[in-house]
C-alpha cells in the first residue's frame, strides 16, 4: 500500500484548490517526514489540517498544522 495526506480546511472539508495533490509515498515515515517539511506551504495555501491515509484506510485524522 502506499502513504498520503489528505488536505482539509478548518471545517475538515478537503482542500483541493490552491493546493497540489499529496505525493503518495512507500511508508508512513517517508510521509510524515516529507510533512514535516512541507506544513508551512499547506498552511500558507490555506490547508489547517491534514489526514493520513495507507491506501483508504485512516490512520489519524483531523491533524492541525497550526503550532500549539
């Protein structure tokens, strides 16, 4: 299977102007860390949280990319 983030808004709409679709990648660390450096941009083009998928399946949900 392979990894990627959903973009969402506020409301957990997904996002899909403005905004390119998630690379997919071969395993969950490779996407959280590819999110680590990307979260600036995704909030900057007006995504507020993120969702992780493995194929269809969720694996968290709902992830805020403003800092605490």
């Amino acid at each position: 299977m392979t990894w990627r983030w959903r973009y969402e808004n506020a409301n957990g709409g997904e996002v899909v102007e403005g905004v390119s679709p998630s690379d997919t990648f071969p395993s969950q660390a490779d996407a959280e860390s590819w999110l680590g450096e990307s979260w600036r941009e995704l909030l900057d083009s007006g995504v507020e949280k993120v969702t992780l998928l493995e194929g269809e399946r969720v694996e968290y949900e709902g992830m805020s990319l403003r800092p605490e």
